[in-house]
C-alpha cells in the first residue's frame, strides 16, 4: 500500500473525552499504525504530546492562539486574549449575543484553516472533523480562494448534522444554510457516522455523502463478558442528557416507585436534569462527571447491565453504543415517547431477553473505520484520474 501524508483537523483530540476527540484521535493512531504519515491538528492546552507522538508515530500540532476561545482538549480553560476577569465576562457576554447570529466562539476557526491547508498543501488527504462545522466552512474557504494550495483529497467527516441537527434545543438561523451547501460543494466527500445521519444534510448532496462509523480499538479494552454478577443490579449511564431528547426524567420517575434495591451511575456532565432525584433514591443513584475513556470502560465493563436513552431521531446516534457494543454488556434502551415499564422490570431482575442489540460490532473496529477512509480516498481520486 503506498504511503500517504495525511492531515487531520479536529477542535478536539485525546485526552479530551468528547465523542469527536476520540474520532479524530483513533483514526490518527489507526492510520499511522498502517504505515501512513499523519498530521493531527486541534485545539491543543499544557498536555506534553512529545510521548504521545513517538508512540503514535504521528505529530500533533496547534490550531492557533484563539481569541475569543477557552476550550483546550487537555480541559483545561485556555488562557486567552481574554482571560483576565472583565475580559472573561466580554467574551461571554458576546457569546450570548452572538452564538446562535454567528456560530461564535467557534466562528474564529474558520478563518484559522487557510493557514493551515495551504502549509499542508502537500498532502495527498484532508479529513476535518466535525463538530464543530466552522472547520469545515473554513476548509471550503482555503479551497475556494487556492485550490493548488490544498491537499489532493479533502474527505469532511460530520458528527451530528448541522441544519438538520434534530436533538439540540437551538437550531442553526437560516442563512446558516449556505454555508452548509457551499462547504457540501467545495469537499470532494463526506461521512456520516449512520445511515439515516444522511436525511440531516441536503438532498442535493446526498450522492457524496458515505457512512463511516465511529472507530476504537477493541484489542486495547477489557471486555466485561466474563465479569460476574453484582450483588445487587448495579447499571450504569454515560453522555449527556437533553431536556425533552434525551431525557432521563420519567426513567428515574420510575425507578423512585421501586422497592427493590439497584446501582444506578451516572457518568454525566451536568446533573441538572438528574439533580432532584438524588434524594429520593439516596445510595441507589450516584452521579459522577466524565472520565478518560479507557478508565470509563472498564467501569462500564464491571456494570451487569448499560442504560442508552433514544434521540428519538433516525438522523443522530449517541456514540456511547460503541462503547457499550465493546464492553459486551446486556443494553436496557429507554425510548423517549414509551417508557418500557417491563423491560426495566426484567432487567432489574437480570433478565435481559429483551436487550437492545447492537448489529455487527465489527464495523466499529477502528482498523475497518480507517481502510474506509483510504477506500474513500482512492474513489475521490478517480473523478481527477
């Protein structure tokens, strides 16, 4: 196989924990495992890469000094042009005016792209990584303005879509709609991590649209398939809840009417939707914040059972249901317009004939994931063949 430079731009990369993160991070590692030089750029703070590139045989790089930004994937908050205290309160202020008018803070990324594809010039492919879509709007600039000072191929990976985003409270303003179809345009492909993500974008651009899934590296995880049972039925959750999408309320509305002693942990990262349960199931709920994925499954792989509450969407897929089809755990699936009384029921006392079952895990793999890329790759090739 000949080898390829190739240069991945995400917000996020390890050691945060964000779905994204790990997208962009795991397709770096794959693709530099096969013999591929690989280029990873994100939004980098104080954590030391120098191990981690030797290791990975990759190199990792900073998008840039922000402005307005405070996110790092180490999570840590960025010190900014901004970071002193009335600056702080600026930045913020400015966010609420014109986070949904401009996509801000995020917006800045897009006029931070150019630099970056035309020093990469060179590369044989891009892949930019979604969310958020600024990236790809900025990469679609770079093109359009010089198209000799652009990589070869240019692959747009999208996470949740954009327009069509059916989960978040706050839908993108209209006249977000062309830059969405000008980014369409402008990229030789994109990927969607499901089938039915492909109903969140244009039709239009339906024909260049490809479904890659979520990739991770089985061999590096603990499986719980032979962990034995709890004492009592102890469960777990882990992502993050929206009010009216993804909400947890009348699941825990009914496990307060529940006599019989449970587990339930919550990996979240805010309690406010969960908070007023806490004292009506005292030591049966314990919430505690996101963790480094690999210490999050081996705690998933001790759980009898794994909680996965519906978008209630065809167009979006939590990507925890990787983790979970990794861990090889019993999923209780709680749908958002029935609750499956049950089927917790059954679960409860450790029947699980009725689990939600996660077809062929082997297409998560994260060596498949990556051969789909470069199986991309070569197909885009061919329209300039």
């Amino acid at each position: 196989m000949e080898r390829k430079r190739i240069v991945i731009i995400a917000k996020a990369i390890y050691p945060s924990t964000l779905a994204r993160a790990t997208r962009a991070s795991e397709l770096a590692k794959e693709l530099a495992r096969q013999g591929h030089e690989v280029t990873l750029y994100a939004e980098l703070g104080d954590f030391d890469y120098a191990t981690y590139e030797t290791e990975n045989s990759l190199a990792v790089k900073n998008i840039g000094r922000l402005l307005f930004s405070t996110f790092n994937s180490d999570g840590v908050i960025k010190k900014t042009t901004f970071a002193s205290p009335p600056r702080i309160v600026l930045s913020r202020l400015l966010g609420k005016v014109f986070g949904r008018l401009l996509e801000f803070p995020d917006i800045e990324l897009m006029f931070r792209m150019r630099r970056i594809v035309e020093a990469e010039r060179d590369a044989d492919l891009l892949i930019s990584v979604a969310m958020p879509h600024p990236i790809h709007w900025g990469c679609a600039l770079a093109r359009s303005r010089n198209r000799r000072a652009f990589p070869k191929i240019w692959i747009a990976d999208c996470g949740d879509p954009y327009m069509g985003n059916q989960v978040t409270s706050k839908l993108p303003l209209f006249y977000f709609k062309w830059l969405e179809k000008w980014f369409c345009r402008e990229a030789d492909c994109l990927t969607v991590p499901i089938e039915g993500a492909i109903k969140g974008y244009y039709q239009e651009f339906w024909g260049k649209i490809s479904v890659i899934p979520q990739g991770v590296r089985f061999k590096t995880v603990c499986t719980g398939a032979g962990h034995s049972k709890n004492a009592i039925p102890t469960f777990a959750y882990a992502g993050s809840f929206y009010k009216g999408v993804r909400d947890p309320s009348a699941f825990l509305e009914y496990l307060s009417t529940v006599n019989s002693d449970f587990k339930m942990i919550l990996f979240v990262s805010s309690d406010y939707l969960v908070a007023s349960y806490v004292k009506r199931l005292g030591k049966r709920i314990e919430i505690r914040g996101f963790i480094p994925r690999e210490q999050l499954l081996v705690m998933l792989a001790q759980m009898d059972f794994l909680v996965n509450f519906e978008n209630g969407t065809s167009v979006q897929s939590p990507s925890k249901l990787i983790d979970y089809a990794v861990v090889n755990k019993p999923v209780l699936a709680i749908q958002q317009d029935t609750l499956p009384v049950e089927t917790i029921n059954e679960f409860l006392k450790g029947d699980y004939r009725n689990q939600y079952r996660i077809e062929n895990p082997d297409q998560y793999r994260i060596e498949n994931v990556a051969g789909k890329f470069l199986s991309l790759y070569d197909r885009c090739l061919w329209k300039y063949v």
